[in-house]
C-alpha cells in the first residue's frame, strides 16, 4: 500500500494528541505526585503563619512497589515448536533436539538482555517503574547494524553507533509514556506517534544531511531554540518531521510550509513495528485516562493526597502559630510589679503579697486534625501498598513465617504491574527476533555451558516470524523463595506425579535436558568410583578371601546335607564330594580328602601334587597317557 500523503500524517497527529489530552493530565499528576510537587491553594498560601506541608505518602508507596518488583528475575521461556526451522523436518517440537534448541536460544536472547542493560544501570528497575507510575511501558527496539546502514545513506554521524555495538546489535529506549500517542484495534498496536523536544543541535547529529534545511536556518540565525520531533509509524509507511515549538497540542495548526521534513512519507521496509507499548487497566471505558489504573491513581482521582496536605498544613502551622502564646498569668493589684530571673538555672518569681502566678495548661495539636490526617494517610496506604513494603519492619513478637507470609500477600497486590513487566520484555525479545529474520542478521550471545563460555548463535534463516512463541516471567530470587520451591519440588517427586524436567523447569533451570544428562553422567561416575574404592578396601582388609571362604564353607554344607540324605547321588561313598574337584568321587584314594565339615579342607589344596585325578589314574580326560 503506497504512503498517505504529507497533509493526512498532519492530521493524525493532531487527533491523537487531542485524544490522549485528558491522559496527558492523569499522567502529570502522576508526576506531580512522585515529585512531591505541591503548593497550598491562593486562600492559605496568602497567610503569614502558613506552613507547606506535604506528605511523602505517595513516594514511598512508588518506591515500595518499584523496590519489591524490581528484584525479580526474568526468566525466558521459547515453546519448542518456535526452532522447528532451525532442527529440520526430521524432528518436532516434542524431541529433545527441539528442547535443546530452544535453550539455546534462550540463552542467546538473556545475553543480549544483559548487554542491553549495561547501557542503563536502571534499565529493569525503569521497566517496573513506568509500570507502576503509568500502568504502561513504552519502549523502542533498534537494531544497530540497520540504523548504521540508514544514517550512513543520508550521511550521518555513525560513530556513536559504532561505539554502541560494543554491549550488542540492539539497544532497547525506554520511553516516557508521555510522549508517545499509540492508537489500538481490537487487535493490537496499529500506530505509533513519538513526540519529543528536541534542540536544533540534537536534531542535526541524529538525522545528518536528512536535517539539512534546519541546518541553514541556524547559520542564519532563524532556528527556534526547541523543535518537536514527530516520529509516525504504522504498518503502512513512516514519516518524521519537526516543528518549532514546545506545545505538541498545537500540532493541529502548523501550516505545511514550516515543517521541516527529515523523512518524508515511505512505506516501511519491514512488516512490524519497532516498537513495543503494553498497556494495562483495562479496555472496558472509552477514556484513555480512564483505561490505565496506575498504583497512584486511586488517591488522585479522590485527591486523598492534595487532602492530606492540607490538613498536614493546617496541623503544622497551629503549632507555629501558637508558638508564642503565653505559658502564665499574673495576678493582683500591680501585675506589672510581678518580676522573674528564669535568666538562670533554679530562678523563681519575685511576687509581692496579694498577688500570685498561675501557669496556664498546654494544649497540644488540634485533635480533629491530628485524626483527619492519620485517616487520609491510612486511606492512601490501603489504596496503595502495604506498609511492609515500604518499611520492611516485622511486627512486635510477629514470628518470620507470619512476616514472609504478609509480604508475600503485599507482593501479591502488584500483580497486575508485575504483568505489565513481564509483557513489556516479552514484546522486546520477540522484536528483537523479528529484525534478525527480515534483515537476514543472525543474533549473537555467550553464556555459560558448566565451566566453560560457549557461544550461541540464531541463524536468521531459522526464525519462523510465524511461530514465535515465547513468555517471560519476573521470579523473585531470594533464599526463602527458593527454599519453598525446593521443598515443594521435592514433595511432588515423592508423590510421583511429575518428571524431574517439569520440576527443573519451575525451579527456572535454563537447560533442563543437559542438567539430567548431566546429572546422570555424574551418578555413574560416582558408582563407578564407589565400586572401585570398594574393591580396594575389600582387598587390603582380606575381605574378599573370607567371602570366598565363607562361600566355600556354605556350598561344602550345602553338599553334606544332600549326601546325608541320598547318599546314592553322591557316588555310592557316603561321602561330601569336593566341590572344587568335580572327580574326587570317582573313588581315586587320596583323591576325596577330609570333609570340610569335619574341619579338613578339599583334596587338592591338601594335597596339590598328588590328590587329583590325573596324578592318580596316569592319564588325562580324554585317556591319554601323561608323559
């Protein structure tokens, strides 16, 4: 489908700016909030003994919730059948093969991950956070090896892209919700519209040669000190312009000929964004302000917090105002006669007969307001989170079972952000694999294969935009964590109703296969050793000749009881044949020896040279004669 033309990308603009208007309010006071940005309102400012109080109640709230996610681990998981290109039609998606690859490939894409987040020290705990202050992640997938070739086309500087494939062929921007306008079907993400403030200089080093009549405008001195620069993707065409100005809601009045057009209207190269936005809420209301239910949203929509300071206010400044208020009365014919040293420790009033001094009660803080406030701040804790996510403190006697079991429920009451998280880095791995298959670029990574780094690599060819399944999970990683999970893993192998694969997969081993090979491989070697120890010890303690002699014995008693009773079947003698010489039976004197049970040993160790057949009949098996 060709591109709409320049006057349609205009208009769009303007409508999602002026649909997302009340958003853009929400969203501010969000900010506000997190800010602790708060000022009294005209009537009370105006007084001398006011004071501004402000509440950090939804600070710590947003610093409780970010600090208990943001510790979780993601764990990526690629259902088989997505490598099925890559292992051939020989095998499917239930072999090991197919395993196997998939854990590779997982490993490819958490090297990347880390190396994405080198770049940003806060990078996941920045993904929580957006979550969490605007129940939405925006964020920007770029493959560098792609934005070098096109910077070079219009010759730009590439440099600083150069100096960033040092962590990586991708960098991932995560974006301030605030300026991007994404438009939903039913569906999925449709369009993507980036509106940020940009100086002309920044413009000029991203965009080269493309910036090139902004460029004249400064070296005559026309340029404006800021421009917006307006970034619009859909699924049919791309186009980038600036406008000069701050103020993206008069976007709907700029005028074609002011525009400065960086990339004028194309088609997009590629069938998919390059971006990822999650959203959370909920899409049963019309509203966008209305559709996301940020953590703060509950005390901004009741102004709990706005309530909180005032009262918070009104309480402070009683005290400063009625700090000067005085502590005695005197009393008498000539209360100005009445004198004090209080100059010096033990002083004393200096009253005169007929008058006296009478110390007047304190008051402390105005009850009414001291509880009207302790009732909004509970209000704003039980709208947001527990307190024990944001103290951490146990409570008086509570035991550490009962202490682990509320933070968990605390945790329990992030879900929905914890969601949005895991979504947002599901979406930035599956980008990732898109702009390796449509720009015939493989992806790359190292990681740890026991004691050695192995390098994995995904071969373009062998992604199947088609069928890329994959889901990420936050897990905490804390010992209490994963000592419930061993133990519960533990207790379903006893009761014999998994595989030690399943149990590996949920205690997030990367390789599950390899760890039962492994582990296998491990237990022979353990046995083979243990058996060869054993044998070692059996023969330096004289073990192995008394079982010998032990099973000597046994057989020998074994014989004697059979001959007691047939003494036929042991050669018409009544006698134990030796069972170490099968023809000490055939009547050869000498040749039967003494009944071991008797005490004596077998002929032949008795007497070896003379006592077996051969020795006594002069001939071998067969009847021939010995030499």
């Amino acid at each position: 489908m060709p591109p709409k033309d320049k006057e349609w990308y205009f208009s769009e603009a303007a409508a999602l700016v002026e649909r997302d208007a009340g958003l853009r309010v929400m969203q501010q006071a969000m900010d506000r909030m997190s800010h602790l940005e708060y000022s009294l309102p005209d009537g009370l400012a105006e007084l001398q003994w006011m004071r501004n109080y402000r509440t950090t109640a939804p600070y710590d709230a947003l610093r409780g919730a970010t600090r208990a996610l943001s510790r979780l681990e993601e764990q990526i998981q690629i259902e088989p059948v997505s490598v099925l290109a890559a292992i051939g039609k020989d095998f499917d998606e239930s072999s090991s093969e197919a395993r196997q690859t998939a854990n590779e490939w997982e490993r490819c894409l958490q090297w990347n991950m880390r190396q994405i987040a080198k770049r940003q020290s806060v990078f996941r705990s920045d993904v929580i956070r957006s979550a969490v202050l605007y129940d939405e992640v925006v964020a920007q997938v770029i493959h560098l090896p792609t934005q070098i070739k096109a910077v070079g086309k219009v010759k730009g500087q590439t440099r600083r892209y150069e100096a960033m494939r040092r962590y990586g062929d991708f960098v991932v921007n995560l974006v301030n919700p605030q300026t991007v306008h994404t438009r939903y079907s039913d569906f999925m993400a449709e369009a993507v519209l980036s509106v940020t403030c940009r100086s002309p200089q920044e413009i000029m080093d991203i965009w080269g040669n493309a910036a090139g009549e902004l460029a004249k405008l400064v070296d005559q001195d026309k340029a404006a000190e800021e421009y917006l620069l307006c970034d619009y993707s859909d699924y049919d065409g791309r186009a980038v312009w600036a406008v000069a100005g701050d103020d993206e809601s008069a976007l709907g009045d700029v005028k074609p000929d002011s525009v400065i057009w960086l990339v004028e209207p194309e088609a997009l190269p590629y069938p998919f964004l390059p971006w990822v936005t999650v959203v959370g809420g909920t899409n049963l209301d019309s509203a966008p302000e209305h559709r996301r239910m940020p953590l703060l949203y509950p005390i901004y929509r009741s102004e709990l917090w706005l309530n909180a300071n005032i009262t918070g206010s009104l309480m402070a400044s009683e005290a400063v105002a009625t700090m000067g208020t005085p502590e005695v009365v005197k009393e008498g014919p000539d209360p100005g006669s009445i004198e004090s040293n209080y100059g010096e420790p033990g002083g004393a009033w200096e009253v005169l007969p007929g008058h006296k001094v009478s110390k007047l009660p304190r008051t402390g803080l105005d009850p009414a307001l001291r509880e009207l406030y302790d009732r909004h701040i509970g209000e704003i804790d039980r709208a947001t989170i527990s307190k024990v996510l944001v103290t951490a403190e146990a409570g008086s006697g509570e035991t550490f079972a009962g202490y682990n079991l509320r933070v968990q429920t605390a945790i329990g009451s992030l879900l929905p952000y914890k969601e949005c998280g895991e979504r947002a880095y599901n979406g930035i791995y599956e980008t990732m694999l898109l702009w390796s298959h449509y720009t015939g670029t493989p992806i790359r990574g190292y990681g740890q294969d026991g004691k050695q780094t192995r390098k994995y690599a995904i071969d373009s060819e062998d992604i199947d935009p088609h069928t890329i399944y994959l889901g990420v999970t936050l897990t905490p990683d804390v010992p209490l964590d994963r000592q419930q999970k061993i133990a519960g893993a533990n207790l379903l192998l006893q009761m014999g109703v998994v595989n030690d694969r399943y149990i590996l997969d949920e205690l997030g081993v990367p390789d599950p296969d390899k760890m039962i090979q492994e582990r296998t491989q491990e237990q022979f070697l353990k046995a083979e050793i243990a058996g060869q120890i054993a044998l070692i010890q059996a023969n330096a303690s004289g073990q192995i000749q008394q079982l010998a002699q032990q099973l000597a014995q046994g057989m020998m008693q074994q014989q004697a009881e059979q001959a007691q009773q047939d003494p036929k079947a042991m050669g018409g003698f009544g006698q134990m044949a030796n069972p170490l010489s099968p023809d000490a039976t055939l009547g050869v004197p000498g040749a039967e020896g003494q009944s071991p049970a008797q005490g004596g040993v077998p002929a032949a160790i008795f007497n070896p040279a003379g006592a077996t057949r051969e020795a006594q009949t002069g001939a071998d098996r067969m009847g021939v004669p010995l030499a």
